[in-house]
C-alpha cells in the first residue's frame, strides 16, 4: 500500500494560524533566553511552510503524510513529528486497512486464488479496489462481501468465509492470467443494507467458475476483513 496522508485543504485561515502559533512558540523561547532576544528577535525574516505541506497548499493534491514541530517549552528543543490522518487529525489510525483470513482451496490451476486489494479503505480516498490472483483464465467470477466473518464452511470446492447476508459486486471476467479487479463505488452500494460507513468492518471474498474442477466447478477465495475510515 502506498503511505496514508491527509488531504485536507491547506487554507490561508491554516496559514493564518499557522503563522500565530508560530510566533506565540518564538515569543514564548525568547521570553525565557533573554539573551538570545536580544540576538535574534529583530532578525527574523519568515515563517515558512515547507516539504510536502507547502507542495500541498499549492497543488491541493501532495497529501501530507506527516506533521513536524519544535517543542522548547522544556527548554530541549526536541523536535516531534506524528502521522495525519485523512480527515486531517494527528495520531494513528488504527482503525483503517485490511487483512487477509480464512483459506481458499487449490483449483484446476494451482494452489487457489488468493484475495488482495489496492487503494485506500479511506471513504473520502475513494479508491479501495479488491484484486484478486490464482483464478482459472477467463472465467466469470464475482466479489462479495457482508459483515460476518466465519473460519471457513465447506462450499462447492472451496469455503465460505463470510456468512449472513452477503452482498454481491458486479459480474467480473478473469484474465489471460486468472486475475481480475473491482473498485468500489463506496456511495453506491449494490444493497442500502450494504452500505460502508467510516467505522464500518466488511468481509469480502471471491466466487469463481472452474469448470474443470469437479465436483461443483465453482470454488472461493480466500477472504480480506477490512475496516473502513473517513
């Protein structure tokens, strides 16, 4: 996965208040270093934004991954830095990514088809896309998914990992090379019921033909548990 960063606009209101804490924090130094105020009070030439945060506030698309300031309250002039989130907060986000669980069963082509994905499970990103490998070539298959998660039900030649209503995605074919993808339209989803809201954790797994697989001709992923953030 590529590094999470936070897209949020950087406004000239940010700048604003960028530029206050920042004089508040000199002022605050100075006011106990009297002797480097004395220096460097009237020497200052500005307040910059810079790396990635001031890329961002130009183009609008950079994303900031991190954010980094100096803290000389205790007078150790240490430097600190934390993750931004995607709705602009600091801190880990422990609540976003995906995983892989259960198993899925050999096939006509190999060991089984194994599921992935690519994106983000970030809402506002909009970009979560499941992939799946290890499938028959050019064969039907679908993406489905629903809120329980099971340690694997024997079905056709496979198992079901995810149980209770389920959900199914669009029709898929797999490729030359028993691949295939889907990118979710996260504010449409095929059932109201199914819809994926910030907090929200779904299960999701493929169904794929394999005819030449007996005795069923259908077999199953194994499944990714992925949990969704503004």
């Amino acid at each position: 996965m590529s590094e999470e960063r936070s897209f949020e606009r950087i406004t000239r209101s940010d700048l604003k208040k960028l530029t206050r804490i920042a004089n508040a924090e000199r002022e605050d130094f100075f006011g106990r270093h009297p002797e480097w105020a004395l220096l460097y009070r009237k020497r200052m030439i500005c307040v910059a934004l810079c790396e990635d945060a001031a890329l961002h506030f130009m183009n609008g698309s950079t994303g900031v991954a991190r954010i980094a300031w100096d803290d000389e309250r205790a007078d150790s002039g240490d430097i600190y830095a934390q993750d931004v989130n995607f709705d602009g907060a600091i801190g880990p986000l422990a609540t976003c990514g995906a995983s892989n669980y259960c198993v899925g069963a050999a096939n006509s082509v190999g060991p089984g088809a194994a599921i992935g994905y690519s994106g983000s499970t970030s809402l506002r990103l909009d970009n979560f896309t499941l992939e799946v490998t290890g499938c028959p070539p050019a064969k039907s298959a679908i993406f489905f998914y629903g809120a329980t998660a099971s340690g694997g039900t024997p079905f056709h030649n496979g198992f079901l990992c995810t149980t209770g209503q389920t959900f199914r995605l669009p029709l898929l074919t797999t490729d030359a090379f028993g691949a295939a993808s889907y990118t979710l339209d996260l504010a449409h989803p095929p059932n109201p019921v199914g819809q994926i809201t910030a907090g929200s954790q779904w299960n999701f797994q493929m169904w794929y033909r394999d005819p030449s697989a007996p005795p069923a001709g259908t077999n199953t992923s194994d499944a990714l548990q992925a949990n969704f953030c503004p």
